[in-house]
C-alpha cells in the first residue's frame, strides 16, 4: 500500500500535466491556421481534459476530503499545481505548440504504457483508456514535427527554434524523488528516470526525419512537480482559467 499523501501528490502531477497543457491547446480554438487543424487541436484539447477529468477524480478519492476533479482544477492557486515547466509555456506560433506537444506526447505513451500494468487498478485502467487516445497524439504531432521541420527554409527555422527553447524543459519529466520512489515502491508507476533512454530514441527517431538538431545541453529547468517554483506563465493561465469559478463559486449551468 502507497502512503496515500504521496499517491495523491503523483496523481495531480498527472491530472495536472493533462490539465495545464489541455488548456493552452484549447487556446488555439478560432485562431488555427487552417480550419483542419483547428477542429484536430480542439480535439486534442478536449481528449486531454476528458483525461484530466479521470486522474483529478482520482486524486480527489485518494484525498478523502470531498473534493471533486473540479475542486482540483478550479480552486487551487498556482502554488499547489504539479505540473511539469514544459506544459505551461505559452503556445508561441504553430510551429512551437506542435514541438511541445510531440516532446510531452512521446512522454505520455512511454509513461501510460508502464502504468497500464499498475498494482494499482484504477491507475491501469485510466492508463489503458488514455493509451489509445495518446497514440493518436504522437502520431498526429510527431507527423507534423517531420512535415514542417523537412518543409520550407521557414518552416525548418522555425521548428529548430522550437526546439531549442523547448529542449531545457524536457528533463523534468525524468526526475525522481520521494514521491516517485513511494509509487515504485509500491508497483504504481515507474521511475521516471528509466524512461529517459526509450523518449530518447523515440524523439531522436522523428527529429531525425525532420532534420531537426536535438541541442546538446543536459540543463533542465525544473520545480515544476514539487510546486517549488513555476513560470509566470502559470499564474496568468490560471486567471483566465479560473476567473467563473472564482468570481461565481458554485455556479453551475
């Protein structure tokens, strides 16, 4: 048994990671730079708040205190986030928001294939049903990193630009600390840090395609996951997030 403190914390780290960058793709509704791909990223928003809906749900189980998913979302300030530095970065142009998006997709189905098996069987079967929209995901965005990386002069500017930004915020996912040990522990999840060689290959594999160049740094901002420290970016999604529910509480439809 997971001490439940610790198995709450990892599951926002989940629901949280979904939550946050659900909502900056959502911002790209009405403001794609064609309608195919506004209808495919508001899809893709929608799938992961639709996720976020399962891994808040059960964090707020886990709790014990009556919280519901949205309780999590809605009437938390910036501080108790767990999130991931990569997923709360503004969308930047398309090109960006499609980087982040294969760099945090190629993460999620790594990840989602190891808690499939969880000891714990409500974690397995979140993760199962999550596999196969995130499958999509990677596929979709990693198509795109190929296509516009190995596009124009432009394009492949743009996206090796993107890149590079991006990049110091990808080790983050690969951390480990006490949390992450509590869920090994207790056969719910694996170590992040084991992970790192499979997202290597996997992400060397589409950029190589794109003739994008992976930078050589092993910097990564972090703080993130603990809530020690996240971008200014955060705050402000969230009032914008959070503004209905914190001028109206309760309001309901």
């Amino acid at each position: 048994m997971a001490d439940q403190d610790q198995l709450f914390q990892f599951l926002l780290r989940l629901g949280d990671n979904t939550l946050v960058l659900g909502h900056r793709v959502s911002e790209w509704c009405g403001h794609s730079p064609v309608l195919e791909e506004d209808i495919a990223l508001a899809n893709t928003a929608l799938d992961m708040i639709g996720q976020t809906q399962l891994w808040l749900g059960l964090a707020g189980e886990v709790e014990g205190k009556g919280r519901s998913a949205d309780d999590l979302a809605f009437l938390r300030d910036v501080w108790d986030f767990r999130n991931v530095l990569l997923v709360e970065l503004p969308n930047g142009d398309f090109g960006r928001t499609l980087m982040r998006q294969f760099l945090y997709d190629a993460w999620s189905q790594i990840m989602l294939s190891k808690l499939a098996s969880s000891s714990d069987d409500r974690i397995a079967a979140i993760a199962e049903k999550a596999s196969k929209e995130v499958a999509y995901h990677v596929e979709r965005s990693g198509d795109t990193v190929i296509g516009l990386g190995d596009g124009t002069e432009e394009s492949h500017t743009r996206m090796q630009a993107a890149l590079d930004y991006l990049w110091p915020y990808v080790g983050e996912m690969f951390q480990s600390d006490e949390v992450d040990g509590a869920m090994v522990a207790a056969g719910i999840a694996p170590d992040p840090t084991s992970l790192r060689e499979e997202y290597d290959a996997k992400v060397q594999s589409v950029m190589s395609e794109a003739t994008l160049t992976i930078p050589g740094s092993k910097y990564a901002h972090k703080g993130g996951r603990t809530g020690y420290m996240h971008t200014e970016h955060l705050g402000h999604m969230l009032c914008s997030m959070q503004w209905l529910q914190r001028a109206y509480p309760g309001a309901s439809w």
